[in-house]
C-alpha cells in the first residue's frame, strides 16, 4: 500500500509528520513529489517519504493518492497523470471548491473520490478535517482516509452539501481566532500588560472557554449569561462589541468566505 502526495506544501508536511507520529504510520509507505527542492529534501529526510521524481511517478505508484495542490493547477496536473493512474487508486483532494462530480468527471467517472479539508491546527494535530466521498469510495478506502486525518486531529464525514459552510468555520475561522488574539494581545499591551503575557493570557483563556463550553453542553449565550452581571463590567464590553457590529462581522466574513468558495467551484 503506498499513500502519495503531489504537492509538499504546508498541509501535506503537516500531515505527513502526524502521519509519521502515529504508530498506524510510522512503517507506511509514503511517497511524493513537489517541483521545490528544499520541501523534497526536507520531507525525504527527516519524514522518510521516498520522493519520485515527477507527479506522474506518484500517480503511476499510489493506492492512495493526495492533491495538496491549488485548485487552479488541478486541470494542468490530470493532463499529465490520468493516462498513467494506478488502477483501483482512490484520489484525495484537499482543493477548495472542486465538489465531488467536478472531480469525477476530471477523472473519469468511476473514479473513487474523497474531499478533505483540514485545518492549519494539523500542525500541532488538532485538526477539524471536513470529509465526504462518491459512491465508488469503499469502506476500506474510507477508514484510510479517516486515519490519515485522525492523525492530526478529528476527521468529521459529511454529506457534500455542508462543506462549505463546515469548512468555512473550520478551515477559514482560524484566521478570524488569529485576529481575535492579536486584538486581544495588543488591547492587553495598551492597558499594561507584557506582550508575551497577554498573547499566552488570550491564548488560554480561548481554550478554556472552548473546553468549557463542549465538557459542559451549555448554549455559549447561558455561559454568557453566567459571566455577566448587572452593571458590571463584562456587560459594558458586550455592549460595546454589539455596538461596534462584532457579530454581523462574523456573519459577513463567513458569507464572504461561501461565496468565494462558490466561484471556485465548477
């Protein structure tokens, strides 16, 4: 059984290194291209992937095949490797907005198609990773696909019509909790705070209140109401944040992310 990967960007080495840290793994045959040097070498090296010298040497070899690729070099990549896919090889496809049938007909239609969307966090293997498949995708195929991913976070199957809302808040929203932090660390700098401290202060808290609100079951507005007190101090900066449009900015940064999502697609 060989899993390849053509494209050694950022998501494939993050998933690769969970990969190689979890005991399903650590003997398995990856292999992989990419047309940058340094990510061959880097990935050869310290993560054991065998690297071959062109997309379509991957394609001729894997059972299971990973595009860690722009979804703009998909069309120019199927020019090159269709005519040489191993027979049976399923195709994993990390490109937003390519669905399921684009895929497939690209393909031929009875290839076996998944879609995954994983996050920045399958860096430190907390990864929400988004899944869904074609009907010629079999259980076994499928169980890969769901330990890949279970490598470096939780892997979450779904039908192809909640991906892009469930990928936007998984996939996109980092970005979002990336500003969140920054804002929170530089309100705290202003009021006093040591950098580092305030940085780790907001990073530890969001935890805290994530971990709070999935061990506890509670609605975030009860746990809200909890945190809150009248004339008190927290209810004066809700306040504020309703004022300044804090939640319809989410609302819209989210819509706008769909419907970016939506011109991708084909």
């Amino acid at each position: 059984m060989h899993i390849g990967f053509i494209g050694l960007g950022n998501m494939a080495r993050a998933i690769i290194a969970g990969m190689r840290e979890n005991d399903s793994f650590r003997n398995a045959s990856i292999i992989g291209s990419d047309h940058n040097m340094d990510k061959r070498l880097e990935l050869g090296e310290r993560w054991g992937v065998t690297i071959l010298e062109d997309d379509i040497s991957v394609a001729m070899q894997a059972d299971m095949l990973v595009l860690a690729v722009k979804p703009q070099a998909l069309p120019v990549l199927f020019k090159r490797i269709i005519p040489v896919r191993k027979p049976g090889q399923c195709i994993l496809s990390l490109a937003a907005g390519k669905s399921l049938v684009w895929l497939a007909k690209s393909l031929g239609t009875e290839s076996p198609v998944i879609r995954a969307m994983p996050n920045l966090a399958a860096r430190v293997g907390s990864s929400v990773t988004a899944l869904c498949a074609n009907d010629q995708v079999i259980e076994t195929q499928k169980n890969l696909a769901t330990e890949i991913f279970g490598a470096v976070g939780q892997a979450v199957w779904m039908t192809e019509d909640l991906m892009k809302a469930f990928s936007t808040i998984t996939g996109a929203a980092p970005a979002f909790t990336f500003l969140y932090l920054e804002a929170l660390t530089s309100a705290g700098l202003k009021a006093g705070l040591p950098k580092k401290m305030a940085l780790e202060a907001a990073c530890n808290m969001m935890i805290g209140a994530a971990k709070l609100v999935l061990k506890s079951g509670e609605h975030p507005a009860s746990l809200i109401d909890q945190v809150t007190s009248p004339g008190g101090t927290t209810i004066e900066g809700m306040h504020t944040l309703k004022a300044l449009g804090f939640e319809h900015a989410i609302h819209e940064a989210i819509a706008a992310v769909i419907r970016k999502d939506g011109s991708l697609s084909v």
